[in-house]
C-alpha cells in the first residue's frame, strides 16, 4: 500500500472535517476513495486515524461518523486556551516585532473572510502571540490545541454570520492593546474574545 495514498486521503478527510462541514456526517471508504482515486485500503488507514484522533468514530460494515464538537469540548478547549495566551501576554509584549506580525495577520485574515483560510490565519494569530512568548513547554502544549481550535472557529463561523466581522473587530481591539503595551488590557480583550466567539457552542 503506497503510503503517501494514505497521507493524501488523511490530509483530504482530515481538512474536511476541520473546515467544519461535515460535523455528524458518515463517510464511506469507497466514496472518499473514488474522489481521490484511489483504493480503499488508504482511506481505511486515514480513517483509522483520524479515530486516534478522536474525529471519527468508526463503524463495520457502515461508514466512519465524523464526531460533531460537543459543548464540553468547546469549553474545554477555551479553557486552556484561556490558561495559556492570557500567562503568555507579559513575555510577548517583549518582542518588538509582535504588533507587526499581529497587523499583518489581521489583514491576511480580512481578505480572507468567507474561506478555510479564514479559520487557519485566526489560529496564526493566536499562535503569534504564544510564539512571541518564547516558551517551548508552552508553544508546544498550544499546538497541541491547533485542529480543535481551527474547528471550533469554523463552526461558530459557519453556525453565525456575524462572527468573522466579531472576530476581526476584537482582533483589532487586541493589536491596539498590544501596539500600547497594556498587558492587562491584553489580556482583558483576549478573555473576553474567547468567550464571545464561542457562545453558542459552549455548555
């Protein structure tokens, strides 16, 4: 079994279900493999791991079910997501360079509005200020949220309109605070950011 027919139909599945439109759907090895055009064994490999990853939840015989995001695991995630860019303010107001990175993310994510691109340069930004921090332990335990906060952005995205313009707002709320170094305001906007994004979606 080539393995790079395995990655592609991984990589294929696994963005699907990020950008968020196939929460609760089943999916059938023989149809995502006629799209890709390849056999079925890739696929199952694929499937399998996106199980491991806890995306899918497999049945014999039926499909693989793409696990919708449940309300604990939203607020779950914001949680630690809370924990993490919030701790990580102080030492990224250290990086000179931070308000120009966020700038030019807030404007890739502007032009980006409507697009899975959207939802990947909102991770971008968040992940900026946790990069600006210089913290290994930490940028490596953030990473580790990346799938799961790229496919909670796409579904309060896609579940209301009005969200990509709320996102941008208060991303352009958070540049201001960083541009001035007000740690606290920093972190007051990003709390507050976090909640308002996800409402809806979280228990």
């Amino acid at each position: 079994m080539p393995t790079n027919a395995a990655e592609r139909a991984y990589t294929h599945a696994k963005a699907r279900i990020l950008s968020g439109e196939l929460d609760g759907e089943l999916l059938s090895e023989g149809i995502v493999a006629e799209e890709l055009g390849v056999s079925r064994t890739p696929v199952r490999e694929a499937f399998l791991r996106l199980q491991a990853e806890g995306l899918m939840r497999l049945y014999p015989k039926r499909g693989a079910l793409v696990v919708p995001v449940g309300p604990s695991e939203a607020r779950e995630v914001i949680e630690a997501r809370r924990v993490v860019e919030c701790g990580c303010v102080a030492a990224a107001l250290r990086d000179p360079a931070l308000p120009a990175t966020l700038n030019e993310l807030l404007e890739q994510q502007s032009q980006a509005v409507g697009t899975e691109r959207f939802t990947e340069l909102d991770a971008a930004f968040h992940t900026a200020i946790i990069e600006a921090a210089e913290n290994s332990l930490l940028s490596s335990f953030y990473s580790g949220l990346r799938d799961r906060q790229m496919r909670l952005i796409a579904t309060a995205v896609r579940t209301v309109d009005e969200k990509a313009s709320e996102i941008l707002d208060q991303h352009r709320d958070i540049v201001r605070a960083v541009e001035n170094g007000d740690a606290e305001q920093v972190r007051a906007l990003l709390s507050d950011h976090l909640r308002h994004v996800y409402e809806g979606i979280v228990e």
